[in-house]
C-alpha cells in the first residue's frame, strides 16, 4: 500500500499561512505524517491505503490545539460553581485535591480528559498539575499529543507534601518523559508569580532552559494577583517576570488578564506566547484580557479551556465561540476577532504558543496527520455558506465524526477507540459517587 | 390505559417553586398534562400506560422556553459575520431578505428552526418576523408550542411592499391564529422604536391590548438606537415606549442593553418583561444588558437567541452557558447569575415573560408536559455532583435524547419524529445553494 490512510470528500480548512480552503480535497497520510493535501481530481475513486475515510461532504480540518488544561480536575467538573474565588479554591478545590489526587484519580481524572478532547477534536493539549507523571501516562494511553508540566508551587501538594522537593520533583519529571515519546513533551509548569518564592522561579526557569522546554506560568489572571505582586515587588506581575528573567520565546503566559500597554510591549518584545481562557476568566470573574490589542502587537495567542472546575468541559468549539463574542462587545467592535483569526488561535497559534508548530495545528504536506472530520449533515450545520463561520459560531465538540493523531484514528464515527471508555467512565462515577457523600 | 406516557429513573429538576430536585423522579402524562410527579416509589416497575420512557439515569427537567426567535433567518446561518451593523443589515441581511424571504421559504427556514429547537431542547418559542403565517404553519406542523408576531415596521418588508398595510396585516395574522391551536399563540411584534412611527406603535399595541396579546418591541439594543431617540425625542428609548404609552405587564421588551436606574425602575413598574439576548448582543458588539439589576428590581427576564444571522444558532443550551458567564466577568463577581438563576431564566421566567407561565415552563401537576430528557452518560457529564450545574455549564443541544411538547414525543432518541427532516435539510442546501452563488 502506498498510503496508510487517505481522507476524501469533505471541504479542507487547512490553516495553511495563505488560509487556504480547498472545497473538494483530498489528503494522503504515511507513517503519521501527511503525504499529499490537494483537491481531489475528477472522477477519483480512492485506492491504495489501508484505509479509506470519506468524510461525506464535512469539514476536515486540523486537531485543535488547547493550550491550558489541568486535566485530572474532570473528577471536580461542577462541584462547586458561581462562589467567591477564596471560598471557590479555599473550601473546595484545594481541600479536594488534597484528599482525591493521588496518582490513581489523577490518572483516572486525565485519561477522562484524554476522552472528552479526543471526542470534541482536540489533539493537543497543554497540561500542568500534581502526579503529573500520571497526567502523561493517560495522555501516552490515549494517544492525544501534549506538552506536560509537572507543577512548581511553595506550598504542599498532591504527592509534593514538603515543598522544598518542588524542583527536584519537576526536574525528574521532565528528565523521564524528555525522550519517552514522539507524542509527549515534558514541560515546567510554574504555578503563579504570587504562589513560588524569586527563587523558586528562576531554578525552575534553569529547568526549563537547560532542557530547551516549555516554561507555563499563570500570569496576572486576577486584580488581587495583580495587587499582591505590585505591593511586594512594586512593579506589575510581568515586570516582575521580566525583572527576575523569566520571559523569553520559550514562555507561555496563561491569563494575562490585567496587563498594561507596556506589559504588552515587554511580552511582545521577548517573544513570550500567551494562553488565552476566555470562558474561565468569565466564569471565575477574572478580567477580559486585551486580545485584540496581544494581536496588535504580534504576541502568539492560543486558546485554552483551563481545567474543568473553571469552565466545565474542555471543548473547544465552546471556546471558540465564545472567543470571537467577548471581545467584540468588551470593545464594542464586531470586526475583532473574526472567525479566522479564532480559528488560527484554536489550531496553528495555539501550536505556536507551546512550540509544536512544526508538528501540528494546520494541514500542510510533511506535518503530522493530526486532523479531525466535522459531521455536517445536521440541522444546526446548513446550509453552509461559509465553513470557518460554522466551525466557530455553530459547531461543538459533538459534531466531531473522526480524530486522527499522528495518523492514529483515535476517534472513528464518534466513537473513542483508542480507551476502553466504559471502564473510565464507571470508575469516575463510582470514585465521584464516593466523593459527593463526602462533601 | 390510565396515563398516555409515564416517565422515570431519571433525575427531575422541576423548576417549580421550591426548585425541587427529586433524585429518582415519576411523572405520568395523561391528556398532554402532568398528573403526577413524585419520587419513584421502591422496586416501582411502570405499567399502564401506552408510552413508557426510562431515562436511564439522566435529567428529565422542563422544556426550554426561547424567548426570542427570528425563525426563518436559519436560510442566512453564517452569511455575514464579523462585519459592521450598518453593512450586516445593509449590504446582507436586508437585500437577502427581500429577494429570498418569499412564504415557501419563510417556513422552510422555519421548519428547519423549530426542528433545530426540538433537537436542542427547546419546546416553547416566541418569535416575530415577516410573513409570519408561515412561520406559525411551520411550528404548528412541528408540534412546538410558540407566541408568534406578524413584524410591523414602518419600511417596505417580506409581504408588505407598501407598510401602510403593516398594521392590518399584523391584525388579520392576530384574528386568523387567534384560536387555530392551543399550541400557537399570536402576538404583535413591532420592530423598533426607530424603525415604527409614534402612531404605528399606538395602533399595533392597541391591536395587542384588544385581543389581550403580547406586545413584543426591540428595545434600546444598540448605542445607535439610544443616540437617535434621544435626538429624536429628548428621551430615552424606554421613557419614549412608557411616554407613548406601551409599557404594561404584556410587553416584551427585547434585548434592553442601553438602560439606565430610570428606564429599569420604568420597566419595573410597569410589569413589562425582558429578553435577553447575550450571545446576539456579544456578536453584534451591541453591548451587556444590566440583567442582575433587572433581577434586583424584580423584572421577568427570559433567555432568547435571536436570529441564526446573529449567533448562529438557537440552542438555549449555549446561551444559557454565556448568560451564567458574561455577568460575572462584566461585574467582576462570580457569584451573579448563579445556575439557577439561569435555568429558570431559561423556562418558568422565560414562560411568564411571554405570559406561558401557567402552562409551561415547569415540571408541575396540571401543567402541560413539555418535558425534555438530557442524556448524562457522556464524558463530559461525569461525574455529576450537582444536575443544575450540569445543565448550565456543561451540556449542550446535542445532549438531549427526548422531547415532549403537551405530553406528544417529538424528540426520541435524538431523532425528530414530527418532521421529515432529510427533506427539509435537502431542500434548504439547494435554497442555500442558489443563495450562495448568488453572492
């Protein structure tokens, strides 16, 4: 056989630098990667691959990229909603972490995330957490691609009871899983500017550097982050990032809500990539952060879902849309972000934003075959005049037909193939029965 | 057989009063009403009724209520988006409207709307348009309940070239529905304040007031709007309606985003009710409604879509998704519009704004069935500690399974019974088509 798999009929929204859709396309994939995306020629009957995928007139496009998730805290998903911040983390997240994540729930927590972004077309993620070991071990099992972090913070946590093992613990992450698989990319996941001592920072920044890894940081995602730093350090969270040399090309800011113009020019300045939590910021009452303005000044924006307690599923599709609608009424301005440029954020930004943007986030010859099919044979999906529009402002993650990662279809007819999603599902039930009797 | 349909094993969110939530709920249908609702008595096995529906451990909660539709505008989903007000409705919306908004394809559109409805959940609309004995034959052949408004407007419009005839077409459609259906109500719908004259407004709520209809009116959506009744008439939008005598307990005002205390202190006194549009609001950058200070001085605000031209779709789902969200951000307080302020902004308030309230919007005996049934063995709807939560932050259109309307099944197992949906999709993609070229 030629080719290992060949998808045809179906509108291609490749994400490619000139934007290209090409209405009647064809892709040809070998050994995980894309061999040929062209138009389908006339009167073409489909031959030479092991197996053959007629996307019936859909949407193929590239796996979405989400550049924020922590992933075990599916198992918290609605436990405690519309409280004050304080309360919100103090009486229920952080006790519940403290009793629930171990390494077997945070496994199980992960690979029911794995499921969920594989099902509504995510193929990459952005992870950081506790036991994040376990997190990669899902992410591996599910065959989902993915940069991990394991979490840098100066107060106990789950499997780090004495914090002073904080960057030992991340090193040794990161040093396990550097060449463990083409699919997993071990990261640093520093948890705030507010929550790791100067010291803290910089170690865990000579991790990352060392490594030539990822650093991800929460940044300047609340007014009272915003004013702790600024009372201690006396300068904004960025600056003090910048002060303490933690921003450079290898830097995603997550957040970044309350920023100033010159917050955005030293973020633009060093190169350092932004992850974008639109639906997370709104429902934890955080802040609008400036897009449009990150966009002016050539910051790299991805979006991210951020974890399950705060938003409370991982679909993209949601983001996406909410994306384009939040900030064209914080501006009063509907021509920004339009549903291209939303639609670049979910796919070839994101990618860029957390260094895989040789790898993934857009259909183009020699990239991997990380590309998702959208069913648009549905009420809600026609007549269609323009596809980026439908994928942006109508589709969700459950119109999502076929995943491939890598080439792996992973997703096939809506169905998740690469987990045995039954056993998961009854054993998070079973272990969230156990926890709401707890409450 | 005593009851037509019994449902149970399911979790019944009633909306009624108390909010009740009964965990392993009966409710048995006879005539199109509820006759019981109550916890499942032990080893309970259902007989004696025609339909037996096992929910099978999901949420069977009340119908949705979409107070604010513009059905036949599916036929432009995505045609223009991202674009200026003025080009939207100038260089689009209007001109297609004109040239493809004839009485086949008002209720084309329409009958592909209400299915969109129906599959999503939705089962109670309340909707204004043109040609709008085509959108009521539409929802009438769907089995969808609705309060329905021939449009007035003081422009040439879709069947009404010269608009001296927009007030005697409006009340013919009032007389001819006015006892076709229990399921349809007729309604006036003017469209604006600076779209209709002092005296067209006037003579259509005279119209409504005869006949005891409701009045609904697009009110103070846009900055614009605001801007041109105070130049025009040295007042506000909603002291102009109070001033020329509109506001009373049936009158809807829609989307109400440019009010200030006075106009909502108005609005208040006059019981005169809102919907609310967010999702609308956000794409076409027209602003946030002040709803939590709708909510203190105690005024009905239902949920509503508006037009696929501007959202792109009508699941209530969504918008009740981005209704718990914006607030919290724009007040910068995660503890307004809590989620079951949402959901019953979504049925019981949504059914009392359109004046519904006693026959729908709540899972209570005596009142209609228009009950929906949400699937929760999904991923993404695990683990489930708290149902309302779910509903609101978590499930989406496609989650629903099931879909009575007045106790008839016209959702079952995500398939719509009461439409040939295939020919409906067939016919509005070659519409759509002939619309596309025509581009």
């Amino acid at each position: 056989m030629k080719y290992d798999t060949i998808i045809h009929n179906g509108i291609i929204v490749t994400v490619n630098r000139d934007f290209d859709v090409i209405n009647d396309g064809l892709i040809c994939i070998k050994d995980g990667k894309i061999e040929i995306v062209s138009s389908r020629p006339a009167n073409y009957i489909p031959s030479g691959a092991k197996d053959i995928i007629d996307a019936k007139g859909g949407i193929i496009m590239p796996g979405l990229v989400n550049t924020h998730t922590h992933l075990p805290m599916t198992l918290l998903r609605g436990i405690a909603d519309d409280l004050p911040l304080f309360d919100w983390l103090n009486r229920y997240i952080f006790p519940l972490e403290a009793k629930y994540m171990n390494p077997d729930n945070v496994k199980l927590g992960s690979l029911l995330g794995c499921a969920e972004m594989l099902l509504s077309g995510t193929t990459t993620c952005c992870d950081g957490y506790f036991h994040e070991d376990a997190v990669a071990q899902a992410a591996l099992e599910s065959g989902i691609r993915g940069v991990f972090g394991q979490g840098v913070i100066d107060f106990p946590a789950p499997g780090i009871p004495d914090p002073a093992d904080n960057i030992k613990t991340a090193s040794r992450f990161a040093e396990k899983w550097q060449n463990a698989s083409s699919l997993i990319r071990p990261s640093v996941f520093c948890h705030s500017p507010y929550t790791c001592s100067e010291e803290t920072l910089e170690k865990a920044k000579q991790i990352a550097c060392a490594n030539n890894l990822l650093f991800q940081i929460h940044t300047s995602e609340t007014k009272n982050e915003f004013d702790m730093i600024m009372s201690k350090h006396g300068v904004s969270p960025v600056k003090y990032l910048e002060r303490t040399g933690l921003l450079d090309e290898r830097t995603l800011l997550v957040h970044s809500v309350w920023v100033d113009e010159e917050d955005i020019r030293i973020i633009s300045g060093h190169g350092s990539k932004i992850s974008h939590n639109p639906q997370s910021n709104m429902k934890l009452a955080s802040g609008i952060a400036p897009v449009p303005e990150f966009l002016k000044n050539e910051i790299t924006v991805g979006l991210g879902t951020d974890g399950c307690a705060s938003n409370n599923d991982p679909d993209l599709f949601k983001e996406m849309d909410v994306a384009a609608k939040i900030h064209k009424v914080n501006l009063l301005d509907p021509t920004v972000m339009d549903a291209k440029t939303v639609l670049q954020m979910a796919t070839i930004k994101g990618a860029k934003a957390i260094g895989l943007e040789g790898e993934t986030g857009s259909i183009e010859k020699g990239k991997q075959a990380d590309i998702i099919i959208i069913d648009t044979d549905s009420p809600h999906l026609i007549p269609m005049y323009n596809p980026v529009s439908h994928i942006v402002y109508s589709a969700t993650g459950s119109d999502v037909r076929d995943v491939l990662v890598s080439g792996k279809i992973t997703v096939r007819d809506k169905k998740i193939l690469s987990l045995d999603i039954d056993d998961i599902m009854d054993k998070v039930n079973l272990l969230g029965a156990g926890i709401k009797r707890d409450l």
